[in-house]
C-alpha cells in the first residue's frame, strides 16, 4: 500500500511539473520557427518572390510577424504582418531594385519563436 501511495505521488508530481512549464511557458506547446525559406528573383520585372514554410494552427496568433530584406548586407525592407495565409507553404512579393552580383538576404521571422533566414545572389536575366 505504502509503495503504491509513493509511486502515485511521483506520478502526479511530475505530470504537475509538465503542467507548470506548459504554463510558464505556453510557446513551447505550439511554437515553431518557420520551416522553410526559398527566394527566386525575377530581372526584368525587379521583384522578389518568398516562398515561406511555416505551420500554424491559429495564423492569426501564430504566424509570421515580419519579413525583413537585406540587400548586400544593408536592411531595405522589412513588413509587419498580423497573420498569414491558411496554408502552410505561402510566397509573399516584393518589388526590390537590384543589380547582377547583389546578394539579397531575407529573414522570416515567427511572432512567437525563431526565424529563418535564406539568401540569393542576382543574375543576369536569360534572354
């Protein structure tokens, strides 16, 4: 009976311990960093498509917060967002200027925990 009671107890003191850290800290619950970051430049039309990974149950809490652009390590952008789409594979445009040899750098970052950052070198556009 005595063994029982004391295996009971460490039960239920560390399912309470589990409990209080979800509790301290809710975002370890349903946080996660954007998955994936994937850029394609386009020329002729000096736009720049991101294409961001980033599973959400509830977009309007947990979601993509801001997306910033470094051009050749310079900041040029950065766009605040309240939610993002449903789906969780989405690709934002952006109208940027830049020149074959620019490197653009751009950083997803979530509103509850981590970012993602991915990079691109401009090309020459085919003719």
């Amino acid at each position: 009976m005595k063994r029982t009671s004391v295996i009971s107890t460490c039960i239920f003191s560390s399912l309470l311990f589990i409990l209080m850290v979800f509790c301290l800290y809710p975002q370890a619950s349903y946080a996660n960093a954007p998955q994936d970051v994937k850029l394609e430049y386009d020329s002729s039309a000096q736009t720049l498509a991101v294409t961001i990974t980033h599973k959400s149950s509830f977009p309007g809490f947990h979601h993509i917060k801001y997306v910033e652009i470094k051009k050749n390590s310079a900041i040029i952008s950065t766009t605040n967002y309240d939610s993002q789409p449903a789906e969780s594979t989405f690709t934002y445009t952006y109208k940027v200027a830049a020149a074959e040899g620019d490197k653009l750098e751009v950083t997803a970052t979530c509103s509850l925990s981590g970012s993602k950052t991915a990079t691109i070198t401009v090309t020459r556009a085919p003719k």
